[in-house]
C-alpha cells in the first residue's frame, strides 16, 4: 500500500468514482470528466489511483462503455492532506441533497474553497466515514436567493433597510424598518436578526416571508451591548420578546417516549411519572412556537400551566371542528375543497411603514448615520 499523500480534490473525486462503481452505475471517463470538469488524463490518472495504489478490481464493460468491480471492495485508510477530512464527505452528502436547487452553485464553490485550502495530514479510515455517516436532510428552505444576497450585503455594509415581510398572526404584509445585524441558520430555517426600529427592540424574521427588500444607503452603527448567542438562547424555537414563564406538559406512553428524545430546548426537563407518562417542564418567554409543538401531538398530550396556554389550545381546536364538522359536509379522503371565486384576500396589501423617531444613542438600538 503507498504511503503518499494526497490533495483533498483527488480523494473527493476518487470517492465518488468509487461509490458509482459499487452502486453499479457504471461511470465512464466522460462521467467523471462532466462531474468534475476536469481533462481526460485527469480523469484517467484518477481511475489509476483507484486501482493501482488502492488495489480496487476496476474493469471496463465495453458494452455499458462504463467500469465496474470484479469483485466486492471497500477503500482502506489512507494518509490525506486535510486536518478536517470529516468536512469532505460531510460537504459532499450535503451537496448530493442540493443538486437541484438554486444553492448548489454556491455551495459547490465553497467546498472547493475549502477542500483547495486543507493542509494538515491525518489518516482516516475513507470506507467507514462512507458507510458509518448517512445524512437525511430536510428539503431545502424556500429562499428568494436576490432578497438573501441584498441583506447580506446591507449587513455587510450596516445599512438601514425597509423589509416588505408577511406576517403569518395578521395574514398581511407589513413593512419594517431594519438595521439588519445576522443571517442565522436554524434547523433549516433562515432568520434576519436585527433592530426593529418600530418596535424599538431586537427581531427576528424568517428570510421567506420577506417579500421585498428596499435599500435606504443610510448607515448605522449596531449596539455594541448585542450579543447573538444570548439573543439565540431566548429567541430559536421557543424564544421571544416576553417575560420567562414556565410550561408543562403532560404525554401519555405512545408519545413519551419521542418526547424524552427530543432536544427540544435548553431548559427542558423530564419529570416521569408511576404509570408511565411524563411530564415536560419548559421555561420560555413566548408560546407560540409552543402551542404548535403541543397541537402536533393530537390527543397524546394535554397542558397543564400555564392556564392561559390550555386556553389557547382548547379554542383552538374548537375552530379545528367547526372546519371539519362533518354536519355542514362530508368529503371522501380523496376531496379537496375549492376556494369560493368570490373570496377575495388582502395579503398581497401591504400596509405603510410606521415612522418612528431614530434611537437615542443611551437606547439599546443601534445609532444612526449618515447617508
């Protein structure tokens, strides 16, 4: 067995020659010379390594005008130049489930970036990195990819900005005032966090719900007292703007178990119960996010505090029956029904900005500049 070492790009492309040869997909020189763009003598060097320094039963089917293996074969360990080779195969699941998306572009060029960069050597077992790791990634977030590089680019530039944002509790777009501070990335989701200059605070925003985004060139200087990940702490998930409160929440045995799993929050605590059941405890400043998590496991669980919480979830499920009376309809599973032509919805109005005054510089928000 050889002992070179070698680059990050030629371990990435004879990783995936070889697990097109062991699908049985039979992969030509042109395959991979389309997949990587690189020359035939490349591709034919690449196929060589496979099978001369790696010992792999590589044949040529001239029928299929592809390779295959003789025999079954798994890659060994071999010495590369990559103190982070967990990244290469990490990255590389990642970009087979963004193949067909408009961020697979990007996302191509940053792993080139990053594997072209690597220097460190290591030595790693390549066959059980691809065996032990399997990703199941949920499908990509809608994201309009020119709203996603324009407020990039005004928090790059600490600029004010005008978002034209759908608000799912009004079912209308509103526009608001922004010093955008951060993109965040949470659990698939894309937040903007910034000053609201409305509401005089910091805010979160899914990035999908932003409509449009308008640029003002006026400049801002964000609070130096901002902190993002104890703003993380108390906004992902089940955070908020209000005051801290404590929920909980009682599951039966069907659904004890996936709740006791579950990271759910960084406050949760599991208090079993004799027959079975569980009861979580939560401390969170906003229950939104709550009563979605609890309505999502039907007639398994039921609230105990805070009252007006159990309120919420009674009334809403008293609007969920008057949908599905069945006395006012009866559809097969199959059905769906048609909105009514005469129904006629405003969320497409926007509303005017609300102008408020610019923060002091003793508030908490950032100060403004000068365009």
């Amino acid at each position: 067995m050889a002992q070179e070492v070698y680059t990050a790009e030629q371990i990435r492309r004879m990783i995936w020659l070889h697990q097109q040869i062991a699908a049985g997909r039979y992969p030509s020189i042109q395959d991979h010379m389309d997949q990587f763009e690189v020359s035939q003598a490349t591709a034919y060097k690449d196929l060589a390594l496979l099978r001369d320094e790696f010992g792999a039963p590589v044949k040529l089917d001239r029928e299929r005008g592809g390779y295959y293996y003789t025999e079954t074969f798994e890659l060994p360990a071999v010495s590369l130049t990559n103190g982070e080779l967990l990244s290469i195969v990490v990255l590389e699941n990642i970009l087979k489930h963004y193949e067909t998306t408009p961020f697979y572009l990007q996302l191509e060029r940053a792993f080139k970036k990053i594997t072209a960069s690597l220097q460190d050597e290591v030595v790693v077992n390549l066959q059980s990195l691809i065996d032990t790791l399997d990703f199941r990634i949920s499908p990509e977030p809608e994201v309009n990819l020119t709203i996603y590089a324009v407020l990039l680019s005004a928090i790059r530039n600490r600029e004010w900005i005008r978002i034209h944002y759908f608000s799912g509790q009004k079912a209308m777009i509103t526009i608001k005032h922004m010093a955008p501070y951060h993109l965040l990335n949470y659990k698939g989701n894309w937040y903007l966090v910034g000053y609201n200059l409305e509401k005089q605070d910091i805010r979160d925003f899914l990035v999908n719900r932003i409509m449009k985004v308008e640029r003002t060139g006026e400049h801002f200087e964000p609070d130096p007292s901002f902190d993002l990940k104890q703003h993380q702490e108390k906004s992902v998930l089940l955070g908020g703007n209000a005051r801290e409160q404590i929920v909980e929440v009682l599951f039966d045995k069907f659904a004890s178990h996936w709740v006791r799993i579950e990271n759910l929050h960084h406050t949760k605590e599991i208090i079993e119960q004799d027959d079975g059941t569980v009861i979580v405890r939560l401390k969170v400043t906003s229950l939104e996010n709550v009563l979605r998590w609890v309505l999502s496991f039907g007639e398994h669980c039921r609230v105990l505090k805070p009252a007006h919480l159990r309120n919420k979830v009674y009334r809403t499920i008293r609007r969920m029956r008057k949908v599905y009376d069945t006395r006012q309809f009866i559809l097969p599973d199959y059905a769906t029904v048609e909105p009514s032509p005469t129904a006629k919805s405003n969320s497409d109005q926007p509303t005017a900005a609300t102008t408020s005054p610019a923060p002091h510089a003793h508030s908490a928000g950032p100060v403004r500049g000068h365009r």
